[in-house]
C-alpha cells in the first residue's frame, strides 16, 4: 500500500527565540531565517545561528538571501553551516551556483498576481533553474516576499514534467491557516512555506495561527489520496 502523503511544511521570518520553540513543537519540516536587511523580519547571521540552535535534530534551517554579495553569503553558511539556502530577489542560474558552491540551494519564482501580465512563463523559469533543489513559487509584490498576497492557483499546469510539483514545487506567497487546504488540494506542492500568514506583526509569529497553519496542512493531506512520490 502507498505511504501516506504528507506536504512539508517550512515557517519562515522567525526572529524570536519564542517563535522559533513554538514552531519546533509543530510537525514541521524547516524555519527560515530572512538574511536581507530590507526586510522587517531580517536578522544577522549572528542572530540567526541562535536562533537555529534551538531547533532540534531534523528541522531544517533555511537562510533566505536577496541579491546578496558573496560574503554576505559566506557570512550566513558560516554562522548556520547545516543551513538550506533560498534565493530570492535577482540572481541568475550562474549567481546561485556560484553563492551556493556545493550547498543545495532553493530559488523563488515570483508569479504575477494577473496571470499572463508581465510575460512570466513558470515553466520556462523551471528549466532555467534546473539545478535548484526546488522552487518557492511565491508571488509578486513589490519588495521580496512576505506581502501576504496570492496568485492564481488555477492558472499553472502543476503536473507539467517542469515543474514537477509533487517533489520540486513549495507553495509560497499569502498563505493561512484558512486557504493553505486549498492550496494543498489543488496544487499538490511537495512543501508549503508560510510567513506573513501566522503572524501578529511583521516579524511576530502568532503560536495559535501557526498551529492552525500546521493542522489544515495535515488535513488536506488526509482527504488526499496516498501519494508515491513522497
């Protein structure tokens, strides 16, 4: 009989020792820590390699970057050097393999609101990062993640051998405890990566909504068929 399918989930902008407890006492799978000073949830890599300490074994710490140079990479692996790297603001195929050097590596794909309105073709952006471990397919809004905003989960052909949700796609962008079922149900991701959707503030993580969060993910994966991918 197949196993049972289970979505990863990733909590990411934790900047509080509280949160980053809180969100370890949940079935997750990741805790992202936003290595971008333009963020209203960054933290030093100092910071964050406190914070990563308080995880336990097998929750993954995941250093997200935007256009960032290459010592201030160098600076975040250093500090977090067990730690998943996402790249979310501009850098090519060529960048992230060179800022990632051996380290696995995740890049965002910033699907517009209006499908179709400024050209993005999801699929192509798939092929260009190949090399990445998976996509963050998140939407656009101005700035870089974290603005709480949702794109057409309807107008993307999931199953396509590009995109290859069930095992490379984590569904980002306007998530909650309230349409995260949804997004699981019509996308089938092999992780969900949540943010601005289980906070009380910028920064804040609300412990009640990510647990929530947490439980629809695990509902929608019981009303789910068994899965062989995962």
């Amino acid at each position: 009989m197949p196993p049972k399918r289970r979505t990863r989930i990733k909590i990411c902008g934790l900047t509080r020792e509280a949160d980053v407890r809180a969100a370890a006492a949940l079935d997750i799978d990741a805790v992202g820590f936003v290595l971008y000073p333009g963020s209203p949830r960054a933290v030093t890599p100092e910071r964050a390699a406190a914070l990563a300490a308080l995880l336990p074994p097998f929750i993954t710490p995941v250093l997200l970057f935007v256009n960032a140079s290459a010592a201030e990479v160098a600076a975040g692996v250093t500090a977090v050097p067990h730690a998943l790297l996402q790249f979310h603001g501009d850098e090519t195929p060529a960048q992230c393999a060179a800022l990632a050097g051996a380290r696995a590596w995740l890049r965002a794909a910033r699907v517009p609101l209006t499908p179709g309105a400024t050209g993005f073709d999801l699929l192509e952006y798939a092929e260009t990062f190949a090399a990445a471990r998976a996509l963050v397919v998140d939407a656009h809004v101005a700035g870089y993640g974290g603005g709480g905003q949702t794109f057409d989960w309807t107008a993307i052909p999931w199953s396509h051998p590009r995109l290859r949700a069930a095992d490379r796609v984590v569904l980002s962008g306007g998530l909650t405890p309230e349409n995260v079922t949804d997004g699981v149900r019509l996308v089938r991701p092999w992780a969900v990566d949540v943010s601005s959707g289980v906070e009380a503030a910028k920064g804040i993580k609300d412990a009640q909504r990510m647990a929530a969060f947490v439980a629809a993910v695990r509902r929608a994966d019981a009303a789910l068929p068994p899965s062989p991918a995962v």
